[in-house]
C-alpha cells in the first residue's frame, strides 16, 4: 500500500525514507507506523492494516 502511493526506502522491511525525508540515526529520529492510535510492533514488511484501519506515518525521536 505505502510503496504504490510514496517514494520509500527500507532497511530489511523498517521504513528509512518517505518521499525523500530520512530517518536520522545520529538524532534518534526513526519513521513508526500506528495503526487505529496504537504503534506497531513489527516492520512495515510484517504490518498488515485490516480494512477500515487508520494508519498513519511518524518521524520522531525514539524513546
């Protein structure tokens, strides 16, 4: 779904880039992804939204 409607780059299914803005490793900025207000546990490769889920896409700092 996300690779027929955005520019990606992934690292072994974790999402690295959308539409050109990177992670930044040395910042502890990293993409989640949340599905119906909850985090993913898993890669975008391994994720599976339901139909009806909202999902949505976040870079910011890693706790």
């Amino acid at each position: 779904m996300l690779q027929d409607n955005f520019k990606i780059a992934d690292d072994k299914g974790m999402i690295t880039s959308i539409n050109g803005v990177s992670q930044d490793e040395k910042a502890g900025r990293y993409w989640f992804i949340e599905i119906n207000g909850k985090f993913a546990t898993k890669g975008a490769k391994e994720t599976k939204p339901k139909n009806g889920d909202k999902v949505s896409f976040d870079l910011h700092e890693a706790n």
